[in-house]
C-alpha cells in the first residue's frame, strides 16, 4: 500500500503546477489516496454564480444537513483544485501541505 | 443556502394544440414573472458560448401569485376506504426485512395511528430500532433487542381487547447469531382498555402500510421490504401466528381475516390486492420498489413473471417520490404555429433579499399530419430522467476516483444536498443504501435546466446552438415520444441527431433507432456511451423509468441477486450488449472508456482516405489534428468514449475514419470487458481506451456516423464556428440530409 510521505513537496508542487494532469505515477497514487472513499467528511469544492466562484466546504452529517462553506473565495477552478489539495494532504497525513 | 424557485411541467415534450400544466413553488410570497423563450445554448459558463434564448410572444407571460408547495416524500400503501376498521381484538402479521432501523425516528409498518390525534395502532420500529406498539396515548411497547438490518423477521402485534393485553412478537428467520431467535414482550394494560389505548372504530386515522398518518398528511414512513401484512380480526398466540405468518395462503382464509395483502399480485401497477376477499384493496404511493425478493425466495427462479409468490416483497424508502403532485400555476397551449424547437418556461421572482430564476424545459415536436423537416434531434430524455436530480458527489464512495478530480459541487448539487425530498436518480443510493430503480420526471429537476453543469440537457444544447448558427432547419423529438410511437417518429425524416449522451434505451425505442437505419434513415451519433442501458417505461403512470443494475456494467450501485427483472414490464433489466444488442451494432461504436480530467484529440486514420468517407473531410487536412479545443475537457474526444468492435457488431464495413487515443491514466476501461482483474485498464496502458469515429452505410441509402465522444458537442463552437469539429458535423449533416442514397 502506497504511504503518503507528508514531506514530499515535490509531489505537492507538481500538482500545483498542474492540477488538472497528466500526472506522475507517483502523484497519480497520492491522488488517489487523497480521494478514496466518500467525500462526506472532507473538504469538497462549490461553484457558484455560474463558475466564476469556488470556495471549500464540507457536508453535513447526511442529506438534508447543510454543508459548511469555509476559506477564501477563489477566482478560478485552478486556485480551488490547488485549496482542496492542501486540505486534503492536512486531512489525510495529519500534516500540513509542504507547499504554500 | 438560499431557497429556490423551483418548477416542473407534467411533460417534457408537446404537439402545437397541445396543453402543458406549470406547477411553480415559490419561496417567498408575493408574485412571480412568467415569459416562454426559445432556447439556444444553455451554457453560461465563463468558457462557453453564452447563454441564448429568443422571447416568444405569448399569454403565459405575465405576473402569478407565488406560493409554496410542498414535496412529501416516501411511499406507503393506502386504502381507498380507510383500510380495516380496528374493533376489538385484533392481530398484525408481517414478514419484514428493514434496512434502517437505526434511523434514529419512527417507522411504521402497518396500522391505524394517526400521529396528529395519536390514536389508533401502529406495529412500528421505534427510533432505537426496536419493534415496537404504538397504541394510542399509551407508552410506546417495545422488544429489548433491535432488528438486524437486512434480515428477515416475521413480526407480530396482537392486541386482546377483553384481557386487555397487547403483545409484541419477533422471529428472525434464518437464525445464525447468540441467543433466541425469538423476542417477546406483553403489556396489561389498566381499564378501560379502549379508552386508554384510544382504538376502536371510529379512532385513529386510514390504516395504512409503511406510514402511518399525520392528519392530511403522512409520517414514519419505513425503509425495507414487508411481504405478506395481514390482519386478523382476533388475538392470536404464537402458534397461530407462526402457522400464519409461515402461510400467506391460510393468512387469507383464516378465521376472523379482515385483510391478507399479496404484493405478488398486480406487481406492474400501483394496486394492492387484498387476497381475503375483503376488498380492502389500496394503492402504492410514491413508487416503492416491486418485484423484491420475499422471505421465501429460494433462488429456484430470477424472473419474478414465473414465481410471484417468491416476488411478494415491497421496498419502502422514506426518500422514494413519484410525482409531487403540486396544483397547476398556469397552463401553456402550445400554438399551432409554433416551430419545433427546444423552449423554456422561464420565471422570474425578486425576492426581499434574492433574485430567483427557473426554467422548465419543454420539447415542442411537430404535430401530427405537420410537415416534418428532413433533420431531427433526438433528445435523449429518457437519459435525463435517468440523471434526474443525482447526488452521486453523496451517494458514491468512488467518485472522485472515478472521475479523476476533486468533488466540485454546483450551486444546484448543493441544494440537492441540503434539501432531503426531490426523489433521487437512478445513480443514488436511498437513505437506507438500497439503489434507486425509479426516476420520475414529475417534479423539479434541478439538474436539466439551462445555466447548469453541462451534462446531459445542458450539454445537448451545444448541439441546438450550433444547429442555430449553422442555420439549420431541424424538429426536436424527444426520447418520450420515440418509447410512444416508435419507428413511426422517426420514418419521415432523413437525418435523425442524438444528443451527447443517449444511454438509456427501451427496447421499442432501440428497434425504432435500428429500424429507421435499417429503412435508408441517416444517424448522426454526437455522443458516447449510448444505447448502453435496457430501462422500460411504466406501461400506465407517466413521465416514469425504471432501471435495474443487473450483472454487469458501469454500476452507480448493484442490483441485489435475483433483483435484475424489470417490474414495469417483467424484462430483464441490465446492459443491451448482454443481450445480444450491443450499441456497436446501432451505431458502429460503443463504450469502451471514460474520464473526466481532460478530453483528448483525434486523427485521421487511412480508411478516412477512402472514396466513401470523402465527404467527411472536405476542407479538413490529411495530417489535421481534429478537436484539440472545447469547452468539455479542452478537447472534442473525452468524458465518455466509444470504440468500434466487429466482435460486439460494429459493421465488417464500417469505416474507423479517424480516432483518439491520447488519454491520461484518469481513463479507465468499462468494466463489463475485461472478465479478470488486472492492472493495464487505464489510458496509460490500456489500448483499448481509444475513441473511434465511425462511418458505415446502412440498407436502402442510408447512413450512420459516430463522434463516439460526449465532449464532441462542446468543441463545435470554438473559434466562432469555424474549426475543424464544426466542418466535420456540417459535412456529414448535410451529406446526411442530402436525398441522394448512400451505396451500400
């Protein structure tokens, strides 16, 4: 099972660099650990007014409880992708991100 | 979160002459505005063409009093007359399998009580999933051990008015676990025994099966399967209700029966029938799901038309919802003059602090005996309904893996989410983990809708804005039409256009498509993963599909064993190409990959040099690198890919003119084609993740080309029109209408 080294910033500043891919095999796997499983619980990423706005958030409990905005406003789906990263690495390794 | 003006047609599509009913709920008082616009692009994205309507006159367009109308959600079963009357002593017997007793509130399996007055009696499931009496004012009775998820229980609530004892029973069946597979509980209850438990006839509210009552409304509604709920018109000891329980057949003719329901019967329709003989028959609501395994389904048979007895099963979700029943704002008549189009009811209400906006899609199609254009767009209604209003960033545990991206909800997502009530897509998991088989189009469905994510609906109108700007003269049809009349919707016209993603298909739509092939009709294929999924129409209530996910395929969720025939129709549900009709043989290409990081490029291949496909590629390069822009992905081959297989019944000879196959890891092969795990699935390693665009003659002069890519309909507006996508779909559509036969 592939472990997240909680130190590697070269993985998280190849994601900043580019979020959308392709991706190293290696930052594929990290992805892929960050995303497993249900969103409930971790930070996701809302669009609104008509994509020109992201912020993080997470859900409720369950549906029907309301999601919890948090953070800045985001400019673009980039800057977004980049917030969740970070939170995502926090959420997962217990470490902050490396990388600003 | 802000609220929402929310909407929804009793239709989808309309004839001019004919009457469209709009049912508006609207979250602040005061009044809302009303216009009818002819839609051309849906997409307000920062990167798309922009949003695109053109005013119609017409009388809707004024001011109407706002209102808000409430969704109830979860079905049940009521009585046309209240039910059986509870008198004296009387016993409920039941087979149940719950699927949330840990809910945490209520549910109620069978009974009078009436929450409002709280009279009457309901065998319910208390709030720590016990089961438990619910006798009038009295404290709740209840067993000490919870029910198991997931397990059969016969259960039991026998009330002895002259002892004046009640007495709760459970047997799980099929015991494997520590102790006894037997609770038991009884009460005394002080007289007088009728007043204290307030039953009787004339107390308590309509009996009913799987809620209970809440003055007009209902409550409690309870998540699993119940089979075979009788009532017995006297107390009755254990031995009588195990020989009861264990024999619906003797339940119907036992002494004292007031009612004996058999699900078994009727399982295509909304009746209940009451097998006693008593006619206390009722009516499903809100569509639970029929033809469920029973407590006695022994595996012997899948096809619940050759063993209803085992099928006798119903399951109840508090979140199931079939039409939401709100009262008609105001009617539209489609004028006789209308053009075929895609239009919008779009309203309109400033609010004190907000502005809100909704639209309500309507399809006008040309009317009967009104002359057909030569070019139709097919839009892929089933498929919404299949979509309609999904929650799948909440429901799966796999979809960002899936998908390659990190959740990103929209505002209409989030709504969904924080708004429990709208019925759920055929991609959802109930609220008990169940998978949703039913989807409605009666009620609001956020996700179809101009200005929204561009999937499905939104998407499609990438192709109407581009057919606009092209000035192309074309009807819209919709798939709700093609399931009503089949090959006669499509016969008169010479080139038929599917949306981006027509994946869901009934057979008489499927035979409709490959007959008009087969007739000299021409197809054009703007999209991917289509003709994938077997779904049927209900045969009497409206604007409702169901799907099972049998066996294999792409699987929002997994159709329980012995689960995969359809109740609407008694067909096997499940992927076309498991039943011998793969999409490769409709449209030369079927699903073979998707992915949802970036989209991809094609490139001519040399069959795109043959005579035959030259007409394709007038004005296009021999070493042109096609679609390497759009608005879905960045590229016009992505998302959702299709490949041309002579083995699956791509035509022997069929042209694979050009193809992708530049995909990133995020692509994964379609599950259904590998028959062992391993580990080169992905765009990286795997070569079957290519898209292929095909072009292949079919009998009597006609025709079928294939994008094979749902991101090919966001690539037609780059650079005003004028690319390479866009000259690749205007020569084929004009070839494509162009009476001249094609030779085969």
């Amino acid at each position: 099972m592939y472990r997240i080294d909680p130190a590697r910033a070269d993985l998280a500043r190849e994601y900043k660099a580019r979020p959308s891919g392709p991706h190293s095999a290696e930052l594929q796997k990290l992805l892929l650990i960050l995303r497993w499983g249900s969103a409930r619980g971790k930070t996701v990423i809302l669009s609104s007014k008509s994509e020109s706005q992201w912020r993080l958030a997470k859900f409720g409990p369950k549906r029907g409880t309301p999601m919890q905005e948090y953070g800045p406003t985001y400019k673009s789906a980039t800057e977004a992708s980049w917030a969740c990263f970070r939170a995502r690495w926090l959420e997962t390794t217990g470490h902050d991100c490396p990388v600003e | 979160m802000a609220e929402r003006l929310l909407a929804y047609a009793d239709r989808i599509s309309a004839a001019p002459g004919e009457r469209v009913e709009i049912k508006v709920s609207a979250p602040e008082g005061g009044e809302y505005n009303a216009k009818l616009v002819r839609l051309i692009c849906g997409d307000d994205s920062p990167h798309g063409p922009g949003f695109k309507a053109e005013d119609i006159k017409s009388p809707i367009a004024k001011s109407y009093p706002a209102r808000l109308q409430p969704i109830h959600a979860g079905s049940h079963i009521e009585f046309r007359k209240g039910g059986p009357q509870l008198a004296g002593s009387f016993t409920f017997i039941a087979m149940v399998w719950p699927t949330l007793p840990l809910k945490g509130a209520p549910q109620a399996i069978m009974g009078n009580f009436d929450a409002a007055n709280r009279s009457g009696c309901s065998l319910t499931v208390d709030g720590s999933g016990r089961l438990a009496a619910q006798l009038g004012d009295s404290p709740l009775l209840h067993l000490d051990k919870p029910l198991l998820d997931r397990h059969w229980y016969l259960v039991s609530l026998a009330f002895d008015a002259s002892a004046g004892t009640i007495t709760l029973r459970q047997r799980v069946l099929n015991h494997r676990g520590p102790g006894n597979a037997v609770s038991e509980a009884a009460r005394r209850l002080e007289p007088p025994v009728a007043e204290i438990a307030r039953t009787g006839a004339g107390v308590g509210g309509p009996f009913r099966i799987a809620a209970w009552s809440a003055g007009e409304q209902t409550g409690a509604h309870y998540n699993g399967k119940i089979d075979s709920p009788a009532v017995i018109g006297r107390a009755l000891d254990a031995e009588a209700i195990e020989k009861l329980g264990l024999d619906a057949k003797a339940a119907r003719t036992a002494s004292g029966v007031l009612a004996a329901w058999d699900f078994g019967r009727g399982i295509s329709g909304i009746a209940i029938e009451d097998a006693s003989g008593n006619g206390h028959d009722g009516r499903i609501v809100n569509l639970p799901a029929r033809a469920m395994k029973g407590w006695n389904w022994d595996g012997s048979e899948y096809d619940w038309t050759k063993a209803p007895d085992q099928y006798a099963a119903i399951h109840f979700h508090d979140d199931d919802l079939y039409d939401c029943g709100w009262e008609t704002d105001f009617s539209w008549d489609v004028p006789k003059d209308l053009k075929s189009g895609v239009y919008c009811v779009q309203l309109s209400q400033k609010g004190k602090t907000d502005a809100y906006e909704e639209f309500v899609p309507i399809c006008v199609r040309p009317g009967p005996g009104q002359k057909r254009k030569a070019l139709a767009l097919l839009i892929p209604s089933a498929s919404y309904w299949a979509y309609a209003n999904h929650q799948m960033p909440s429901s799966w545990t796999f979809n960002e893996t899936s998908m390659g991206v990190f959740e990103t909800m929209t505002e209409a997502d989030r709504y969904l989410e924080e708004h429990v009530g709208f019925g759920l897509s055929t991609y959802d998991l109930h609220s008990d983990g169940s998978g949703v088989c039913y989807s409605s189009s009666l009620r609001p469905v956020l996700n179809m809708r101009p200005k929204s994510h561009l999937w499905q609906f939104n998407a499609d109108t990438h192709i109407t804005d581009w057919l606009e700007a092209q000035k192309l003269d074309y009807d819209v049809i919709t798939d709700d039409d093609l399931e009503r009349e089949g090959l006669d919707l499509l016969k008169d016209y010479r080139c038929v256009l599917t949306g981006t993603h027509p994946e869901y298909y009934t057979l008489k739509m499927l035979d409709a498509v490959q007959g008009f092939t087969d007739l000299g009709g021409r197809l054009v294929y703007l999209g991917a993963n289509g003709f994938y999924w077997r779904i049927a129409y209900h045969p009497e209530l409206p604007g409702v599909i169901e799907h099972r996910r049998a066996e294999d395929g792409m699987r929002g969720w997994i159709s329980e064993g012995g689960e995969y025939y359809m109740s609407f129709t008694g067909e096997l549900g499940g992927l076309w190409r498991r039943m011998d009709r793969a999409p490769q043989i409709v449209c030369g290409a079927g699903f073979t990959a998707q992915g949802f990081d970036s989209a991809s490029h094609y490139l001519r291949r040399p069959e795109s040099f043959d005579p035959r496909a030259a007409f394709i590629f007038e004005g296009v390069g021999k070493d042109e690198v096609i679609g390497d822009f759009g608005i879905v992905g960045g590229g016009a081959a992505g998302w959702e890919i299709d490949r041309a297989d002579t083995a699956l019944g791509t035509p022997r000879h069929a042209l694979i003119v050009a193809e992708a196959t530049e995909f990133s890891a995020a692509y994964h092969w379609v599950k259904e084609e590998f028959n062992h795990t391993h580990s080169a699935i992905d765009g990286d390693t795997c070569p079957m993740i290519r898209c292929d665009m095909v072009f292949f003659e079919t009998p009597k002069g006609g025709a079928v080309f294939s994008t094979s890519s749902i991101s090919w309909a966001g690539a037609l507006s780059h650079n005003g029109y004028d690319n390479n996508v866009s000259r690749i779909t205007a020569n084929v559509v004009k070839r494509f209408i162009d009476p001249k036969p094609f030779e085969l």
